[in-house]
C-alpha cells in the first residue's frame, strides 16, 4: 500500500475504509471493474471555485455530472467555475485524477475545504469509492460514514452524465 496524505487521514479519521490499489484504467467502467464495484459507486472530487481563493470539493456519484444551477442555487452564489489542473493541485496538493478530501490541502484559513456530497450517494445501496491520493488507489466505505467524517453537507447537485 502507497503511504499518502489521504492514507494517512483516512486512517487517522476513524472510519472503516479499505484500500484498493489497480493498475492504470482509461474509464469509468475500468476503475469499477478495478475495484469490483459498479460506476455509480466510483466518487468524483471535483473541485469548484467560488471566488478568488474560495473552493470547495464536491462529491459525485461516476455515473453523473454537476448540475451548475442546482450547485449554484445550493451554494447561494450565481457564479462557479472549476480551475484548470494546475489550480487544482496548488489547491488540494493532488494531481486531477487523484483529487480527495483525505489529505487535501487546508484553505487559506487552515479550515479543510468545504464538501458537498451528492444526495444520491446515501440513497443507494452499498458503499462507495473515493481517490487515496495516488494514481490507481482508492478507499472504499460507508457512504454515510464518509459524510460524517467529512462534515459534508449534503445536497441534490447533480444530474445524469
């Protein structure tokens, strides 16, 4: 197992996890494969800028997209953008593709950034994979446990991809 930022918090947070580690995949359906789970079980971190220095994390299910008005409306704000790779990684301390809240990069206020979860996440069944921090590593777990664990609020803001 690869030793990462996001390893070392999810072990530290407590919740009941287990690591998956895969060779290189090019979609969605290979890294469910991978994992032995099914595409709407694979998490995105997608991060989204609010304004100037202001992000937040937002996770989805793989088989779905944002919806920029519901996350707009949920964030109470009339503009997001999401920042290029390189804004990104500055941001999280993750290249894109390994983007996760475990670990990531404090905010400027040294506060984590805040996360909304997709409210379908905790209305299917089984668990769910998010990104530990490294190309072809995942941790696996109770949605509800990652919501707790992440303070995450949760929200309708996506829709199908």
């Amino acid at each position: 197992m690869t030793d990462t930022p996001a390893t070392r918090a999810l072990a530290a947070s407590g919740v009941d996890h287990v690591i998956t580690t895969h060779g290189p995949v090019r979609s969605l359906d290979e890294a469910a494969a991978a994992r032995g789970l099914e595409p709407w079980q694979i998490l995105k971190t997608l991060v989204v800028r609010r304004a100037e220095g202001d992000f937040l994390l937002v996770l989805v299910p793989g088989d779905r997209q944002i919806s920029w008005p519901k996350l707009r409306e949920c964030v109470g704000v009339s503009r997001l953008s999401m920042p290029d790779k390189d804004l990104a990684r500055d941001v999280t301390g993750y290249e894109r593709g390994t983007i996760t809240p475990f670990g990531a990069l404090p905010s400027p206020a040294g506060t984590p950034w805040p996360v909304i979860a997709d409210a379908l996440i905790l209305a299917r069944e089984g668990p769910v994979s998010i990104g530990a921090g490294a190309p072809g590593m995942a941790a696996s777990m109770d949605p509800t446990q990652l919501v707790e664990v992440l303070a995450a609020r949760v929200a309708d803001v996506t829709e199908a991809a």
